[in-house]
C-alpha cells in the first residue's frame, strides 16, 4: 500500500480509539493488516533501493502519493485540528513504511538486528499484485481504502 492509504486508515483507526497510544499500535496493526489486501504499489517494480532517485517510475508514484498524503493530511487537520488519537493513528500507520522503505536508510537498517527480522515480518504481510494487468484494481483497492476512511471521519 501507499503511503497515504496507510495514513487515511491509520488515522480512522487512531481517532476510533479516543487513546493517543492505543492509537498508535492500532494504525501499526491496521498496516499490516490493510497491507494482506490485494493492492499495486511502487514494491511491483522491483526497482533496487539504491536506483530508487534514478527511476522515474517511482518518483512518480511517490509525488503522487506525497499529494495524495498533503490533502488528507490538510482536510484531517482542518477538521480536527491536532486531535492526537488520530495523528498517533496516522503515525501509527505510517511507521512501518517510514523505518523498511525509505531508501536512505531501509538498505542499511535491513542489515540489523532486530530490523532484518522486522523487514520479513513486514513483507511477509504483503499482497502485492504483480501482473501488470491487474495493477488498477490495486489503485481501486488503495482509492477505496482512502475513501472509506475519510467517510467515517469527515
């Protein structure tokens, strides 16, 4: 999943609680659970994280996402102001992505204890649809996911 989609279910997730910290561990638990969903995302390309700056690809998909990310983010605060139950649930969500797939240093903390064990813990969740004929049914599933979420909370 992209990281927006994370975000939006992670902060329904997080403001459902009421609990900052209760939060938090419901957006991590909702990535992954969200993550086992049939979905298209950058992960398809098989783009080595050392080339990730150099394809186009990705980078597209990724400012896509970053846009995506910024107009729930500015509805979600514009509505709730900083309602901390939802943005530990959006942080919560996020997480996961923020410390395995961030190229400047998901390489070198994959080499680690105990974030070897977190990176195949992380992907073992994944249902990422590879055939290229299939890859908008995975957009849908992410557009829906996100859709859903800001109709519960807004």
């Amino acid at each position: 999943m992209n990281l927006s989609t994370h975000v939006a279910v992670g902060a329904a997730v997080g403001y459902a609680t009421k609990n900052p910290i209760l939060g938090f561990f419901a957006g991590f638990l909702s990535h992954h659970i969200i993550d086992q969903i049939p979905h298209t995302d950058g992960g398809e390309l098989h783009v080595d994280l050392k080339d990730f700056t150099r394809d186009t690809r990705i980078i597209a998909i990724v400012s896509i996402d970053f846009i995506l990310l910024v107009f729930i983010s500015i509805l979600l605060f514009k509505k709730y102001g900083l309602d901390y139950p939802l943005v530990m649930g959006m942080f919560g969500g996020a997480f996961t992505d923020l410390i395995d797939n961030v190229p400047f240093w998901s390489p070198y903390l994959r080499k680690t204890f105990p974030m070897n064990y977190f990176h195949r813990f992380h992907g073992f969740f994944h249902f990422t649809i590879e055939n290229k004929k299939n890859m908008w049914f995975g957009i849908f599933i992410q557009f829906l996911l996100i859709a859903i979420s800001l109709k519960f909370l807004l």
